[in-house]
C-alpha cells in the first residue's frame, strides 16, 4: 500500500511541477511581450515629440522669415493671418 500512495504522490508532485513549469514559461512570455510593447509605445512618443519639435521649429523660421523679408505691415498682417488660422 505505501508503494502506490508513494507513485501517486510522485505523480502528483510531477504534474506540479510541469503546471509550475508552464506557468513559467507563460510569465516569462507575458514579460517580454510587454517590455516590447512598452519599448514600441516609448519609440512611438518620440518620433511624436521629435515630429511636433521639427513642426514647430519650421513655423518659427517661416516667421522669421517673413519677419525679415517683409515691411513692417506686412509682418503685421501675416501675424495677424496666423492669429486667425
């Protein structure tokens, strides 16, 4: 009688540790999963930051630009013209 409580628990202890195994496997996969994600998102609001930086550099060398091309009224009324849009 010991030996089969001893094979059942043996089996027992096995398919523990294959569950636990698994789960492992499962947790290292969920990890990476969202270190990759989190990197994509983090490249992402970058290229955002970098695209807006890039946007507003071009809109104040468009003005000063038009700042030094243009008379004063001119300057005005672009101004002006930008205000509006």
């Amino acid at each position: 009688m010991d030996e089969k409580i001893k094979e059942k628990l043996s089996a027992a202890e096995d398919r523990r540790n294959i569950i636990l195994s698994e789960q492992k496997e499962k947790a290292a996969a969920a990890y990476i999963h969202a270190k990759d994600v989190s990197a994509q998102q983090q490249a992402k609001e970058t290229q955002l930051r970098d695209d807006l930086e890039n946007k507003i550099q071009a809109k104040l060398a468009e003005a000063e630009n038009r700042r030094l091309s243009g008379s004063p009224a001119k300057f005005a009324k672009a101004k002006a013209d930008e205000s509006i849009n």
